[in-house]
C-alpha cells in the first residue's frame, strides 16, 4: 500500500483546515469592509445633516461681505452688528418670548389630555384622542391660513398672542404625545394604592405621578419650547406685523443676497440650541426611564399608533 | 391598557374633568380654523362682499392647467423627496439599532437634534452652498472646472429635493429604527446561520417587521411635505414652484381667500386620505408581522 489510511486523513484534514483558515480570513476581509462601508455611510449621513451648517459657522468669521471662497481673514465683526441690529434683537425677543409664554400652558393641557384619555374608558375617547393627535398631523401651513382667516372673521387683530394661541394648539398636542406615551408604561394601580392607602389625590399626583412624569415633562418642555421658537409657518400667517426670529431670516433671505450677518446670527442661536439640548440628555439621561426620554419623536408615532 | 373604571357615565364625567380645557382649545383654535377654511372655500366673493355659496373657487383650480402643473409637480417632489428619505432610512434604522454598539445613543442624539436646530437657518446654510454665487459654483470656478455658474444648483426643484429630504429625514428614520429595535437579533443570527444572505434577511424579516415604522414615517413626513413653502420659496426658484407657495400667494398677496382657502382645503382632504390609508396599512402591517 503506498498509502496509509492515516495519511489519507491527515492531507484531507489539513486541506480541510487550510480551507476553514481561508474561510476565516475571508470572513474578517468581509467583516472588516462591511465595518468600513458602516462607517462610511454614516459619515455621509452625519455630513449631510451637519456639514452646510458647519460651513455656515466658519462663514461667520469671515472678514469679506460676500460669502465666498477664498477666506478673507479671521473677525468678529459680524457677530456685533448682528447683535446691534434692532431688527434681529425685536425677533429674538419675540420669538423667546412667545416659547416662555407657550411652554407652561402647552406642559398643563398636554398632561391634561394625555391623562384623561390614557387613564378612562369612555365612549368618545377614540374620537377624542384623535382630535388631540390631529394637530400633529394636519400640515402647519394649513393651520396657519385657517387661523388667519379665522382671526379676521371675529375681528381679532393680528399680535404675538394670535401666534402664541395658534402655537399652544399645534405644541400641546406633542406634550400629550409624550407624556401619554409614559403614562400607558407606568401602572395605574401604583396610584390607587396610594389613594387606598389613605393619601389625598393631591399627594398622589405629588408623590406618585409626578415623579414618574419627571423625565417625560423635562423632555416635553424642551420639545415645547423648541417647536415654538423654531415655528416658521404658523407665525408667518399669524403675526401680522410683528417679528418672529424665523419670520426675521426668511423676510431678509427673500430679498436679499446671503449675508455674514444671517451666519452670525445663526450661529449664535445654533450653539445655544446644541447647549440647551445636550444639557437637556443630561439632565434626563440621569433618571430612570431616561433612554426613553431621549428619544422623544417616538413618542409620536406611538400617539398615533394607539 | 388599562383604565381606572369600566365604561359607563363616571369614567366619562372624571375624564371631562381633564379634557374639557384641552378640548375646548382644539375646538375652539383647531376645529374652528379648519371650519372657517371649508366655509370660505365655498363663499361667493365679489367687489360688493361676499355673498351665496358656489363651487367656482374649486373650478378655477381643477380648470386651470397652471394649477394642476404646479399641483402635480408638488406630488412629484414629495414623492421623490419621500423614496430617497426611505432610501437613506431603511439601512440607517437598520444600522443604528444593531451595528453601532456605543454609538447608537449619541448617533440618535445627532438625529433628534438635527430636527431641534432652527428649520429656516437649516435651508439658509443649503443656498450658502447651492446658490449662483454660492460656494460650491465659486469653487468649481476658482478651481477652472466650470467658467460659468451652475445656474440648475440652486433655484430648482432638485434643491427643494435635497433641502427637504434633509430636513425631514429624523422624522423617518427614527421610527424606522425605533420598529427595527423591537426585532429580537436572535431572529437576524438564526436567519444568518441557516443561510439566509442578507437581501432575505432584508425581504422576509427587517422590512416586513420595520413596516409599522415605514408607514408611521409616512403619515408624519409625505403629508407635510406637500405643504412646504419656506423651502421651495427660498431655494426653488419658479421651477421649484410648489402648492404651499400658490396658497402663501393667493391668501397674503393677491388677496384671492376663495381661491385660497379651496386650495388649501383640497390639500387637508389628500392629507385626510393620505393619513387613512397609511393608517390603514400600519394597522394590516402589524397583523401580518405578528402571524409572522
């Protein structure tokens, strides 16, 4: 015999062996370019949502009035006439104030809403859950002419209130979103104990509810403020001649050349956007529930889902 | 879910307790509105005032050729901004909630705070970069590719495209992924090991069981989009021209309130049928995924 049976077996399993080594190594090399075209497509990704607006920033401090390549020079100049302009300074204070104004009323009547339609059976509930998520779904350039042509009917003149009133009814509705999204999480029996255990309704809402709605209202107010200051639709059909921040970029945008003074003033407002909402992760992220909390837009598709 | 009294007259009395002031404002600020909306769309408006009730408001947009050019490229552009949303979204969804590890939290962040940033600077930082002196013609000149700008950039219905697919795109890919999530990864590993590649993998499991997500992003984003008007007016030009503009036009600048206001309330009926339908197919998706 020229060939033992033993030696057969050796050359098959070392074949065998090289061949799952080369399988191995073909595997890492899939592994490892898969890994890279990850990588990759979300690069592409965070550059697509990130990189205009990064540019927009370095635009800021360029020393020239026309907005091009090459870079003029490092300056600070655009930031003070942008802060000097009566006009930016009118918008913003504006555009905070309504948010300030908006935010409380919007936090009461979302939990309100998402109480009494998360917690009782009744007849109309489906009825009325879906008139509190309709605002979410009906296109805000609608509810802005509807209002416009609503207010001039009853003769009431256009104001900041007229946005404000219009910006409670498109924000509340996202407060309930949110926080009915956490109410139908926690067990209602938790306050019933409570009431079963002597505690008046106001300890209960106190001492067991609202610790629980905690993470879901801070997230809620941030979400609150933000839409309200960053609404452009609305405001634009019901502020008559007043001036909202987005109102203020649009109308200046529309007859205009692209100006360093918008890309300061932009970038101002953009570092204090990203500021307040990583203070917000933060402060939320410490909490149970917290991973929730952070992902709020959730919360409406699960609104409507229901 | 469960409720604190079983249905009958004192559920409803408590929970009119908590909705009566929510209610109130929707149907007062939200009901009436879209009630004034419909009524105007149907008034007769002359020099003399308004009087009677006709359909001519109607007729002069369905007769208009104008109008429905302008009707049917809103649809073109939505739809088109819509397909390449989901297009981005889909493996997004797909990568975040399995192939990020500890990425996955701060990626989501970058998602949600993309959408917290202000809109109307978000379409302003795109024309800096798109438009006629913008950087990326400015660039190609200094560099001698081009010798004159590229008008087709900015100013077209493809900038409209780009800017809204961009600002839209967490609103689709956040229920996307939150859908994704609520996969068991045994299942993709099982699949995976009994030789599904990953394009069945893809068919028979992550877009059958990401369908709720899908159909959500739908109701949230392609109704909206219809109605867009800051984008096509700032970066569109009068090939990028679309519905929410005539509106904006017909209700502040002409002063047309019937015209107007039938326009828009043929858009609240296609967002109305819109909404159903994609509701409808949420609601089949989601008994088709649980029999599996």
């Amino acid at each position: 015999m020229a060939r033992s049976v033993a030696d057969v077996q050796g050359g098959l399993s070392s074949r065998l062996a090289a061949r799952a080594q080369a399988a191995a190594a073909d595997a890492r090399l899939r592994d490892a370019l898969a890994a890279l075209l990850r990588g990759a497509f979300l690069a592409a990704v965070l550059l697509l949502l990130y990189g205009p607006l990064a540019i927009l920033v370095v635009f800021a401090f360029n020393d020239s009035i026309i907005i091009a390549l090459p870079f003029r020079g490092f300056t600070l100049r655009w930031f003070g006439e942008a802060l000097g302009n009566p006009l930016v300074r009118e918008s913003l204070r504006n555009s905070l104030g309504v948010a300030a104004a908006i935010t409380p009323v919007s936090l009461v009547l979302g939990t309100l809403a998402a109480f009494g339609v998360t917690r009782f059976r009744f007849r109309a509930r489906g009825a009325v859950a879906g008139l509190v998520a309709a605002p979410l779904v009906v296109p805000w350039l609608l509810i802005g002419v509807g209002a416009l042509l609503f207010f001039n009917r009853l003769h009431v003149p256009l104001s900041l209130r007229t946005v404000g009133a219009m910006h409670v009814v498109s924000t509340f509705p996202l407060v309930a979103a949110i926080v009915s999204a956490r109410l139908v999480r926690f067990d209602p029996a938790l306050e019933e104990a409570g009431l079963d255990l002597g505690a008046s309704p106001w300890e209960v809402l106190r001492l067991v509810v609202f610790p629980q709605l905690a993470p879901a209202l801070a997230a809620a107010a941030i979400f609150a403020f933000s839409w309200s200051f960053n609404n452009f639709e609305i405001s634009f059909f019901t502020a008559g001649f007043e001036l909202t921040f987005p109102i203020w970029v649009f109308s200046t945008l529309r007859h205009a050349q692209n100006l360093p003074v918008v890309n300061a003033i932009s970038t101002l407002v953009s570092a204090v956007q990203v500021l307040a909402v990583y203070a917000a992760w933060r402060i939320v992220r410490g909490r149970p529930g917290a991973r929730r909390a952070a992902q709020v837009p959730e919360a409406i598709p699960e609104l409507i889902q229901r | 879910m469960r409720a604190r009294a079983a249905p009958g007259r004192g559920a409803g009395a408590r929970a009119a307790g908590f909705l009566a002031a929510p209610v109130g404002v929707l149907a007062l600020l939200f009901v009436g509105p879209i009630a004034i909306l419909l009524l105007m769309s149907f008034l007769r408006m002359s020099i003399a005032g308004s009087g009677g009730f006709t359909l001519d408001n109607y007729g002069a947009i369905l007769r208009d050729p104008l109008y429905l050019r302008i009707l049917a490229r809103t649809g073109a552009i939505a739809t088109v901004a819509m397909l390449a949303m989901l297009a981005l979204s889909i493996p997004l969804g797909y990568v975040l909630a399995f192939r990020v590890g500890r990425l996955e939290l701060p990626l989501l962040l970058a998602l949600v705070l993309s959408d917290e940033l202000n809109p109307l600077i978000r379409i302003y930082s795109w024309r800096m970069l798109l438009g006629r002196n913008g950087l990326v013609n400015s660039a190609l000149l200094a560099l001698g590719v081009i010798h004159r700008p590229i008008d087709a950039l900015l100013f077209s219905s493809v900038a409209v495209v780009i800017v809204l697919s961009v600002s839209w795109v967490p609103y689709v890919a956040i229920p996307i992924y939150a859908s994704m999530k609520a996969i068991d990864p045994n299942v993709l590993e099982a699949a995976r090991d009994l030789g599904a590649g990953f394009g069945t993998v893809l068919r028979r499991i992550l877009l059958p069981l990401a369908a709720p997500g899908i159909f959500v992003s739908l109701i949230l984003v392609y109704i909206p989009l219809f109605a867009e008007f800051a984008t096509p007016a700032l970066v569109g030009g009068t090939s990028g021209y679309m519905i929410g503009n005539v509106i904006q036009e017909q209700i502040l600048e002409v002063g047309n309130w019937g015209v107007g206001s039938a326009m828009s309330f043929l858009l609240l009926l296609l967002s109305g049928v819109l909404a159903a339908v994609s509701y409808r197919l949420s609601r089949l998706s989601r008994i088709e995924a649980v029999r599996g």
